[in-house]
C-alpha cells in the first residue's frame, strides 16, 4: 500500500533522466563514481571490523531502497552469505533490475519499505544509502527510521550514507545532517565519517586527483557514512 510521501517519492523519480542517471553514476565510465564507491566501502568495513565484525559470513543483513543491486553485490564480495541478505525497492523496475543481476538466494521485496514483512529485531545491519535524503516528509522520515530501527537486532545497527548539504539544482532531494540522524535514532551509538569529494567537483578532475583533493579539502566532502549502534 502505498503513502502520500512514496507516492510522492516515485513522481520525483519518474521526472528523472535514467540515461543521464545510468552515465553519472556508472562505476565503470564515471571515475568520480568509482572513487565514491571504493571509499564508501572502506570505510563501511573499517566501521564494521572496529564494531568487532571479523567476517560478514551468516550475518543478516538488508539494504533499503537497494535499487539496481549494486551495494548488494558490493556485500556479497566482502562475504555476506546470499541467503542471508534481503533488499527493499519501491520502484518496481529497479526491484527488477536488481533480481536480475543479484544470486536467487537474495531475497527481493518491491514497495514501501514501511509495510514490508520484516520481523523485528531480525537484521544485524540495515542499510539506507541516499534513501533518507529523498524523503522530504518530516513525519515519513520518521516512520521510516522507527521502522528500521525495529527490525535490528540488538547489537546490531543501521548504516546510513547520505547527502549532509542540499544540492542547489535538485529540489527533489533534501540534506541529512548528522544533528537530525541523532534525533531520528535518539537510542543509537553514533560512528560517523564525512566523506565523499562534492561529485561536480571529482567529476571535473583527473581519476588520480579525486582521492587526494577529497583528503586535502575536507569541507568539500557532501556525504556523511555513519553506524547508528543498538545497545545491547
């Protein structure tokens, strides 16, 4: 069943240009996107193995908004079991896209990621990239980070990586500082990292100068990748 806030969600989506979308954020022709992807996912395992992680082996986990299946695939590389991950889509054909590339061991659900079947308390991890930030409803916001702060289990935490500035040309999207993480998951253990080099700056720049002037500029970073930890 869908809501006002998702319904809103798939018109701002379906005003998108996917060529252009599918050329800027392609790892393999888009040196920008690739850097942002290669220090996302050091810093993700850095996170977790400092969480006391030695491995991602039998650990449930689940992406919301997962799109095309890229940061599933991503998991599975660093060894999540197939069986064990779960990714929620509500645009029906980015649900397919993903179900076509990901093992049939993942399982898929399409929707509203507020009224799928999850039970609580059933995920080690629960994954929000760049999903809060196209949420523009304050209550909805809230909703959704109650309801995947129900499904972790204790010990366990929701990884979001997502915009900390608004972006001046896409009124679609709106920042998610850290101050408003910590009143969304007001019962969480925050470990946090700012990153990411501003994309129409790294997409200007040499591929070997996108590292180095995201570590020399700080303030340029636009996204922040931060574990929000249950207590025990």
């Amino acid at each position: 069943m869908s809501t006002p806030e998702t319904q809103a969600v798939q018109a701002r989506y379906a005003r998108r240009d996917s060529s252009a979308d599918a050329q800027r954020y392609s790892l393999y022709a888009n040196a920008a996107a690739l850097q942002a992807q290669q220090e996302r996912l050091r810093v993700l395992a850095r996170l977790w193995r400092a969480h006391g992680w030695t491995d991602l082996s039998g650990r449930t986990l689940l992406e919301v908004g997962c799109g095309s299946g890229g940061n599933l695939l991503d998991l599975l590389r660093l060894g999540a079991a197939p069986t064990q991950l779960t990714g929620i889509e509500l645009l029906p054909e980015r649900a397919a896209a993903a179900r076509a590339v990901l093992p049939g061991g993942v399982q898929l659900i399409a929707g509203d990621a507020c009224a799928a079947p999850v039970a609580d308390g059933s995920q080690q991890a629960v994954l929000a990239f760049t999903v809060f930030s196209s949420l523009l409803d304050p209550a909805y916001r809230q909703q959704f980070a109650r309801t995947l702060w129900r499904w972790v289990a204790p010990g366990g935490g929701v990884l979001v990586y997502d915009f900390v500035v608004n972006n001046p040309h896409n009124p679609d999207v709106r920042k998610l500082p850290l101050s408003e993480l910590r009143a969304l998951f007001p019962g969480a253990r925050l470990h946090s990292r700012r990153l990411t080099l501003a994309p129409p700056v790294a997409r200007r720049l040499p591929a070997g100068l996108i590292a180095p002037t995201s570590l020399l500029l700080p303030p340029l970073r636009t996204h922040r990748l931060t574990w929000a930890v249950k207590p025990l």
